[in-house]
C-alpha cells in the first residue's frame, strides 16, 4: 500500500478524528424526540451524552499503549468494529437504558480513531509540520459540528431518532474499508513497543511528570472543556432561553463550527513563520478575553442575544487555533510514546468534558449564566495551565 497524499491523510484522518464529534452532534436535535420514544425523563436522555464523553475520555487509556505495541491499523479496526456493532445497538434500542449502554460502547470504539489519528501525524511529521496537519484535521473537523445536526434535524422527521443512529453505523463501516484500502501502516515494527503494563505505566507517570507536556495538555483540555459546556448548554440557551427554532439551532452551532476551521487555516500559516511556542501565549488570549466578556454579557444582559453570540464565537473559534498548537508541542518530544501521549491528551480532554457536563448540571439556574460561567472558567484555567506549567 502506497503512502498516501498529504491531502488524502489529511482527510482519512480528519474523518477518523470527526467520528467523536460527530456522534455527539448528529443526534443533538433528537434529544427530546428519544425522551419521548423511550418514554424517558429528560435527565436521563441527556445521561446518554454524558456516559458518550465518559466512555470517549477512558477508552482512550486502552488504544494509546495497544497502538505504540501492535501498530496503529489493528487497534483501529478494533475500535471501528465496535463502534459499528454499538451504533447499530443504538438504532435498535428498545428503552433508555439499553441506549445509554450502547451509547458507552459506541464511545469506547469511536475513541480509537481520535487517539491513532493525533498518533499518525506524530508519525510523519516534525513540529512544525505536526501543526500544519493538525490544522488541516480540524478543517476536516470542523465540519462535522456543522453538518452533523442539520443532517439530524433533516433526518428526524423522515426516519426518526433511531435512522441518525443508522447512519452513524454506516460511517463507521465505511471508515472501516478505508482504513483498510488507504491508511497505511505509519509505526514500523522496529519502533514498537514491547514492554508489558508495568513499563506502560511508567511512560505515563513520565508523562504526567512532564511540567510541559501537562501544561500543553491542560491548556488544550480546559480551553476544549469549554466547548463542552457549549455543547451540553446551548440547546437550552438557543432554543428555549432565546427562542430559537430547532430547525436553525444547527446553523447557529454550525456557524461556530465555521470559525474553527477559519482559525485552524490562520494558526497553521502562521506556524510555518513563527515557533508554535511563541504563537500559543498570544493565541491563548483570545480565549481568556472571550470567556470573561461572554460572562459579563449573560450576567449583566448588555448585548443581549448579539453580545452572546459574538463572545461565544470568538471562544469556539479560537479552539481550531489552540488545539493543533497544544497537541504539536505537547507530542513533539515523545515520538517514541506517540500513542500513549495521545492517549493521556484524550483523556484529559474528554475527562474535564465529563466534568464540565457535571458542574453546568449542578449550576443550572435556567438563566445562561451557568454556560457562560463555565466556559470563562475554561478560558482562564487553559490561560493558567500554560503560564505556570508550560513556561
């Protein structure tokens, strides 16, 4: 199997990397619909996101070590396989609490791609380079939070809840046989690993005593945690707080999404003239500023709807700039340990996600300021993180 194209990495990886979000965003619309198929309580329909970022933040534990042992293409197809079975579990789901164990087993094999896809561009690339890909993955990414709920909303009335889940499968199977006929083997034989879980433990207690690969690691992950608090309360903010018809609210989080990719393009230019160690702590303030004004705005009531949805763009965006920056300078030193370092990123990432979708449960009050309060907290722990452990 030849190499393939820069582009065509690009997007197998992209779309390897997408299926998380993707599988979170599609069925975002659907939510209440299942509550009522299921005839389920509205806590525990949105139990079914929260055990997807539990099941996304551990499995990853799991397909960093087995991908620096036994390649990145067999625990791939692993987790593709079970996230194809699971996806299919869901659409034929008969109560909420066979979905919501489907749902954690969907998570557990969807993880893989988002681990060995961070683990293939530390295969092939520098730095630098690491960046320049990374950046291309979040404008592969970036549009699944933009098509995902429109293709949810567009689905509901025809085929139901349960036809969002179909689909999904078939995203899976078809992941599956590209993998197969165009992702090569990046990790030679020679350079695997072949310690056994003593050794394996060692790598990430070297890891997590890494001051800077934990300060690039958190700041990615709290300045992420703050998209998770957008995922988990803009549907209540946009739909009910501020009447927005559910048949737009895909276009507004997709609208987002957009600025992602815009920031993603701008960061990987701009990293190709400029150390991503210097370009971080200027790009880090974005986010900082942004959620301390969205804050003000929800707490306060100037600017309204605008004021919300300015403040809120200007912090999602400027995740597409943060995280191939975070992922690049954090794996560039531990080439050696790609998977597992991957693998603790993710964890990180999706466990402050799970926790974020926690704290804005206990903190809701029907008002927008929990969001809000959330993601400013996000900005400034991230801004924190790389000031006193990366620098």
């Amino acid at each position: 199997m030849s190499a393939p194209s820069h582009r065509r990495l690009a997007l197998i990886l992209g779309a390897l990397a997408g299926i998380g979000p993707f599988s979170i965003d599609m069925y975002l619309p659907a939510l209440p619909d299942i509550g009522t198929s299921l005839a389920a309580p509205a806590g525990q329909v949105q139990g079914t996101l929260a055990i997807y970022f539990l099941g996304l933040a551990f499995g990853q534990v799991l397909y960093g070590p087995l991908s620096d042992r036994h390649g990145r293409r067999r625990p791939l197809f692993v987790g593709l396989g079970l996230y194809t079975v699971a996806a299919v579990a869901c659409a034929l789901a008969p109560d909420i609490q066979v979905l919501t164990a489907a749902r954690l087993f969907q998570a557990l094999g969807g993880c893989a791609g988002m681990v060995i896809a961070r683990a293939v561009v530390r295969d092939v690339t520098d730095e630098r380079g690491a960046v320049r890909l990374m950046a291309q993955l979040m404008l592969v990414m970036g549009v699944a939070p933009i098509i995902a709920p429109v293709i949810g909303g567009a689905l509901l009335p025809v085929f139901g809840w349960r036809g969002i889940f179909w689909l999904l499968a078939g995203y899976g199977a078809t992941m599956l046989a590209v993998i197969a006929l165009l992702l090569p083997e990046t990790l030679e034989p020679a350079r695997r690993r072949r310690e056994g879980v003593i050794a394996v433990i060692r790598v990430w207690g070297g890891l997590v005593a890494d001051r800077r690969f934990m300060g690039y690691a958190l700041t990615g992950g709290f300045i992420i945690g703050g998209m998770f608090a957008y995922i988990s309360g803009s549907p209540f903010v946009f739909m009910e707080l501020h009447g927005v018809p559910s048949s737009q609210y895909g276009f507004y989080f997709g609208a987002n999404a957009l600025g992602i990719m815009v920031a993603g393009q701008v960061v990987g230019r701009l990293a190709q003239r400029i150390a991503p160690a210097r370009l971080l702590p200027v790009v880090i303030w974005v986010p900082f500023v942004a959620g301390l004004a969205l804050l003000a705005v929800t707490a306060t009531g100037v600017g309204g709807f605008p004021g919300l949805l300015v403040t809120l763009f200007c912090y999602i965006a400027m995740i597409g700039a943060v995280m191939p920056l975070t992922v690049a300078l954090a794996m560039g030193p531990h080439g050696s340990v790609a998977g597992s370092a991957s693998a603790l990123m993710g964890t990180l990432q999706f466990g402050i996600g799970a926790s974020v979708g926690a704290v804005l449960g206990v903190l809701q009050d029907g008002t927008a300021v929990p969001m809000a309060a959330v993601i400013a907290g996000c900005g400034v722990a991230g801004w924190t993180a790389l000031r006193a452990l990366a620098h």
